[in-house]
C-alpha cells in the first residue's frame, strides 16, 4: 500500500485538527430536489447541538459522540474540497461504532458518497451508499459480532439472514460493479486493530474503487447507476465536482439506538494522505 509514496500529500498532521473542522450531524432530504426536514423539531434542534467529540490521541482523529450516549453525532470534514483522487487513510472502530467516509461531500457533511464503515449488527464495511443523494445502498454482504464466554465482542462474522434487523436484498449488490463477497472481506479484515483503506474517485459523476488491506472490496460508476431515487444530473449539480472529504459520527436512531453507536465507542482515523488526480484518473503534474 502507498502510504509512504511521496506522491501521497498529508492531509492530517498527527497532532493537531489543522485542515480539518467539525459540524452537526442534521437531517436531509433523501435525495436532491425532496422536501426538506423540519428545522423546528425536537429532534433537529438537538441534532444541531452537538458536532460529536473530535479530538487527536495517539497519532490519530478520534470521534465520540458528545455527550457520550447521547445518542448524536457530527462529521468531521477537510478544509480542503478535492475532485479526483486516491485516498489513503487507516481506521480502527470500537464495536459497535456506525462510521463512514464520505467524498465530494457537501459543506453540511452529510450530502455526499459513502464509504461504509458500519462496525455493528447487520452492517457493512467497504461498500457504497448515497448520504442525501439518493440513498442508494451497494453491499454484498452484512456483518455481526462473534463473543467470548463473557459475552464481550470478540471478531467478525458475516450475519445469519434470519436475524438481521437490515435485510440484504438482491437489488443492493446489483448496484455495484464489483464486488468482494463475504468470507473474501474477512480473510483480510482484522479486528481491534488498524485497517488500510484505499479510495479512489474519479469522473464527474465518479466511478470510486474501494480497497481494504490491498483487497478491491467494491467498484460502483455512478454515472450509470439506476436507482428509484437517484438522479446524477441533480447529484452533480447539488455537490459539484469538489468536495469535502468527511467522517462521520453516527446518530441512534429509535429501531437500533446504541446497537448502533455504543455510548463509549470511538472510531479512530489516522495516517491520512491523498494524491489528487486529473479528470483521465492520472496523478495531477504542476
């Protein structure tokens, strides 16, 4: 992996949360063009309140929400907007923490393409989802927790359908290019320790290849994607072609609550580096 590539820039300096700044985790319409949320809501004033806990411990980001158990969360986005690149970065989630990467996301962080990084029950990790742009969901396979006799998690497993609180319906692998089956992801996936992902977006209307621990995990063109509420003419004009690059700290919504983020559980990102691209999917010359 290029980690140590000098054609790879830092965008995080291992100390500080220069480059970086953090905002709300707020509700959006599903899709561009969709009515809006209600801003006087109990549940939208809360969620405004809070950015989650951003902090640096150990070389790495570190995101908690704040208060823990709050049960809201935050993203944290770079100052920077990029266009086309390859992004470097290595994550380490607490069981169960609810994460993600979003790219060419928008200023609220929560407009954008995702990355997943759902370390809980029946989620997934690598695949790609639409955060406000459709909802458009490309996984091949759903996860749980193994546990040791003190009923402490201890590993991953690929989930039993018939207990799954999130049903892997056929039309949601349909939606990527490729895509690594289950027992691929973990032979290659290590648990409480640190996992390198590779992501690279590139085209207007991007095709983003996911890489974990040098495996390809998932590829999706979006220019071609056919979903019932995505439309990539009104994605591109709502994000453009920059945008931030985001991590997230997930809320706990009422079916899963802290299944979904438990009330002490952090994600933790470091060693993050992007080579930025030329629209042909080169590296970019000065």
């Amino acid at each position: 992996m290029e980690k140590n590539d000098a054609n790879f820039t830092p965008i995080f300096d291992g100390k500080t949360l220069t480059g970086w700044h953090f905002v709300p985790r707020l509700p959006v319409p599903r899709a561009p063009g969709e009515p809006g949320p209600d801003p006087t809501t109990e549940k939208y004033q809360q969620a405004a309140q809070t950015c989650g806990k951003w902090t640096v411990e150990d070389g790495a980001i570190t995101g908690r929400q704040d208060p823990p158990g709050s049960g809201y969360g935050g993203y944290l986005l770079s100052d920077g907007l990029y266009e086309d690149f390859e992004l470097i970065f290595e994550a380490r989630p607490d069981w169960p923490a609810d994460t993600g990467i979003l790219v060419r996301a928008s200023a609220l962080g929560s407009q954008g393409f995702q990355i997943l990084l759902d370390h809980r029950r029946s989620g997934n990790i690598g695949g790609i989802y639409g955060n406000g742009i459709g909802g458009f969901h490309g996984i091949s396979f759903t996860l749980d927790a193994t546990y040791d006799e003190q009923g402490n998690p201890a590993g991953l497993r690929l989930e039993d359908p018939s207990t799954t609180i999130e049903p892997l319906t056929p039309d949601k692998p349909a939606l990527l290019d490729y895509a690594a089956n289950g027992e691929e992801f973990l032979s290659i996936w290590k648990w409480n320790d640190w996992n390198t992902f590779k992501i690279r977006v590139v085209g207007a209307s991007p095709r983003i290849t996911v890489h974990i621990n040098d495996m390809k995990i998932s590829e999706m063109n979006t220019a071609d994607l056919k979903h019932p509420f995505y439309d990539a003419a009104k994605v591109r004009e709502l994000l453009g072609s920059k945008g931030h690059i985001a991590f997230e700290i997930h809320d706990n919504d009422p079916g899963m609550g802290v299944a979904r983020w438990a009330p002490n559980a952090a994600c933790r990102w470091r060693n993050i580096r992007i080579r930025e691209l030329s629209q042909s999917g080169n590296e970019t010359t000065i």
